[in-house]
C-alpha cells in the first residue's frame, strides 16, 4: 500500500529526522501542542507531532490546519541575516527590512472576542542531538516563556530561518492591482533576479516541458517570474500552478540549511501528474539542504505521494479535535468526504457472510473496507486471483464460510497461482458448520440468548424454541426466511435481528476483526 514501502530517497530522509546528528546545529520542530483552556480558535487540546521532514497537513476546513501551519510559522527566532518575504497582498503594510511573522499576522482578535489569556503552546525540538520543549503563556496580551521543570535554565526559543509561501500565491498578477501598478507601463526599474539552473530543471521535471531561463522582477518587494519556455512570458500570462511551483522552488532553495518552509494549499493549482513530481523535486532538495517542509493539502494525490510518517490528518467530533497520525490515504480522504472511501476489500461468499463480517466490524473499520459477496467458495478465491492480476486499488483478503476446509481452500489458491505471500485467505468461524448452522449454535449459549429474546421481545424459553426449529430446517439458507416467518417480520429483519445478538463482540471472530484491521493499516 503507497506510503508503507520507502524508496531510498524516503529512506535517507527519515533516518536524517531520526537521527539527524549530535553536530547538527539547527533546531527541527518536531510537535507543536495546544494547551488550553481557552481555546485557540476552539481548539482547547491538540499534539500535532512532525515525524519527517515533509509533513502535509490534511483535514476538512475549519478543523485547525491553518492554525497549526500559523503556529508553525513563529515557532522560532529570526537569524539575524534572514529577511521573509513580504506579503504579497499588502505592499502598504508596515514591514521593516528585516521582516519577521508574529503573532498578530495570523491571529487578528475582534474587540468582541475573548482574549487568549491563559493559553500555552508548546514547540517540541531538536538541536544537536538535544530534545527541548519551549513552553509559551499567553499572560495579559504578552507571551512569556515558561521553565522546564527538569532544566536549571529556562529554553530558549532556537534561532532558524522560516519562510511561510501563503495561499494568495495563486492569484494571477493580473488579477492583483499591485502588481499592475508596478508592473505596468509606467513601471519603475525592476532588480533583476536569475534563477539558476536548479529551479529550471526543477519546472521542466514538474511540467513535463524545458524551462529554459528563469528569473524573477522584484520592485518594491513584489516579484513578478519571467520566463523562457518555448516563448519569453511573465506571471501576467502564467497559469496559477506555474506561479505556485516557483514560489515555492525559490522559497526553498534561497532558505539555509535546516530552514523550515510553511507552505498553504500545496496543491493548488497544480495537476495531479505536476503535484507527484512537485513532491519528488521538493524530497530531494530536502535531502540536499536538510530543511524542513510542513504543508496544508486536501489532495488524494498529495496525501498519496507521501510516506506514512509524513501524513497528519485532523478531525474534529463537537467541540473535540483529534490528530491522526500516518493515516493511509483513503482514511484521509474519506474523514474529509460526506462518502467512505475503502482502502481494502473483503470478499465474501453470500449475503448472510457478508452481513455478519459486515457486523462484526466496528463503526471505523466499516467505513474502510469493501464487504462484497461474490457466490461460491470457489469463486471468491477466483475473485482474489483476479483483484491480484489487476493491481485493482487498495489490499484484498477472501473470507470463506467455515464450512470450507483448508486443503480445498490450497488447492483453489495454487490453481490460480496465488503467490503465498498474496494469498491472503480468512475462514469464518464453524469447524465445519455453514456461518448459518454456527450462528444458530452459538444463540443458545445463555448471553445471546437473552440479547436474540431481547430483540425479538420474547421471553427466552420461547427464544430457546424457536432456535430449535431454525436449526431443524433441512436447509440451512432458509433460516432468516423462517424466522420472518414465524414472527411476522418484514423481508431482511430476520437477518438483522439474528447477527444484531452475535456478532459485534463474539471472540470466534476476533480472528476476522484483526486480520481486516491489519489489512488496512498496511
């Protein structure tokens, strides 16, 4: 499953966070923690831990991502010799030369809003080979760093160059009046920037056509790129995704070593073919400056591209926020859908095998997997053949009725040369009985009897009888039907009512529950 088997670039980078060095000197953030009450935007408890050098960030709006991103962005010193970017959007701020984020660039408090008096946020790190926490109080509208218990001096906040590439990036410069006033015909002189050969060979692997000269206009703190692909144009008649991709490039690739980049909406803009390769471009300028990039993404693609380690998705339940940390992708993508996304399939012989796997799975673990039932014993091993020859997406695992054994199960498998590592086969609890026959054993053990009686508001001799009669039926398919039948159900109650007793927490399949839980976690 993609995110699970590293290439040797992931590889090199996550060795690096792990063990980045005693003589490595610049500070990693490795977690950021909300600590309230009060709550920061009306998130009062979160841990958002970085376990490698590129994390996306990914969630449904409003569950925190641009509050961890802005955190982030003031989670250190500014180096005396490092200037940000001024904000794209607002040449008529106040900015000093030598420009730093604070606190009120991201968070503006409306005079009718509770003040954050009382909150701490906690940045993990770690800087030549020492794990530190620097603890900050909010205390009458100032910060105030607090001491570490276990030190004899107080942490500091470490000195590191942070570089934060906003959502507004996508804005055509065409669409911005600045950049038409200082770009126009009454321009004043531009100073003149080349990119170099790196961002070039950079975009022409992203786009998938050469870039053959780059380079960026500024005047008064605004660029425009200019460029030579095919023809001389500049970001007036650029697409979005070029803009972004070279904001982003030479964000990057002017930050010092070990310098974090914060970057919104990664994605935008860009096709999903450009954002694999932006993803690819990005790890290995990581690799070579030993930076840090922390991004915010709703794309399948993005998440995808990514090892597991590199995954954050937060949720929110009510006034609750929760951090998931290295979610597989279709988990990612279906907390942020109203509709599941599976990232598994389980094939299953009929439709009562269906219902009690179906049933015997949690609320989560349901919305993960595909629960198909395909007929006969024979042909759910033909339909894990043919799931394994497809490469169709996401891990398959056949589940057989309890009634089947394992040599003919084996002998299914290597006509259908099944690898034995792919063979990925499950058997339903029985000892030879059909799931049926099994389940109507089982309602006579005392406490399921009482929850089959329960359901069928019935008193439990009467239960105990009619449990009786099921399982002296000739056929056994015909159980359910019998059951609608006797108790005057309407059509598919049987069939609830019955597993509803048995099959949430049965310990015969605990077997099922862990082998389909390790199946999506792979």
């Amino acid at each position: 499953m993609p995110g699970n088997n590293l290439n040797n670039l992931e590889e090199d980078l996550l060795q690096f966070w792990e063990n980045p060095g005693a003589d490595f000197e610049p500070a990693l953030l490795k977690a950021i923690s909300i600590e309230g009450p009060p709550a920061l935007r009306g998130i009062m408890n979160l841990r958002v831990p970085f376990n490698y050098p590129l994390t996306a960030i990914s969630g449904r709006n409003g569950v925190g991502k641009s509050t961890v991103m802005a955190l982030a962005a003031f989670s250190a010193l500014k180096p005396p010799s490092w200037t940000v970017n001024q904000w794209p959007t607002s040449i008529h701020r106040m900015q000093p030369k030598s420009m730093a984020y604070n606190w009120h660039d991201f968070f503006f408090h409306h005079a009718g809003e509770p003040l954050s008096d009382g909150l701490t946020i906690n940045f993990a790190y770690v800087a030549k080979g020492d794990e530190f926490d620097v603890k900050r109080f909010r205390s009458s509208r100032a910060w105030k760093t607090l001491p570490d218990p276990g030190r004899s001096r107080t942490p500091k906040f470490p000195k590191r160059p942070i570089e934060f590439v906003p959502l507004s990036r996508i804005i055509p410069p065409a669409e911005i009046n600045q950049f038409r006033l200082r770009f126009g015909k009454q321009s004043k002189p531009a100073t003149i920037q080349e990119l170099g050969t790196n961002i070039c060979s950079s975009m022409t692997e992203i786009f998938g056509r050469e870039y053959e000269h780059l380079e960026l206009h500024e005047v008064d703190g605004l660029r425009l790129a200019k460029c030579r692909s095919g023809a001389h144009y500049t970001g007036f008649n650029m697409g979005a995704g070029e803009n972004a991709a070279i904001a982003i490039l030479f964000a990057l690739l002017r930050l010092p070593k070990g310098g974090l980049l914060l970057v919104e909406e990664i994605e935008n803009g860009l096709h999903p073919e450009a954002q694999r390769r932006l993803v690819s471009v990005l790890a290995r300028v990581l690799k070579e400056r030993r930076s840090q990039l922390i991004c915010s993404t709703h794309s399948e693609t993005i998440i995808d591209c990514l090892p597991r380690q590199g995954r954050i998705l937060l949720t929110r339940s009510g006034p609750y926020h929760f951090c998931h940390d290295g979610p597989t992708t279709r988990f990612a993508i279906s907390e942020m859908d109203s509709r599941p996304h599976p990232e598994a399939t389980v094939y299953v012989e009929d439709n009562f095998s269906e219902h009690l796997v179906r049933r015997a799975l949690s609320s989560d673990t349901r919305k993960r997997v595909r629960i198909i039932a395909v007929g006969n014993n024979v042909r759910v091993v033909r339909q894990l053949a043919a799931h394994i020859r497809a490469q169709s997406p996401g891990p398959a695992l056949c589940v057989l009725d309890g009634d089947c054994t394992e040599t003919e199960a084996g002998k299914w498998l290597r006509s259908e040369d099944i690898p034995d590592e792919e063979s990925k086969l499950k058997f339903l609890p029985g000892n030879g009985l059909p799931p049926e026959k099994w389940a109507i054993k089982v309602l006579r053990e005392r406490t399921y009897l009482k929850r089959f009686a329960h359901n069928l508001d019935i008193e439990i001799p009467a239960a105990r009888d009619l449990i009786q009669a099921l399982d002296a039926l000739p056929n056994h398919h015909d159980c359910c039907h019998e059951l609608e039948q006797r108790q005057a159900l309407s059509t598919g109650e049987g069939l609830s009512i019955l597993l509803s007793a048995i099959a949430l927490d049965h310990p015969e399949l605990d077997e099922i529950r862990l082998a389909i839980n390790t199946l999506i976690e792979q």
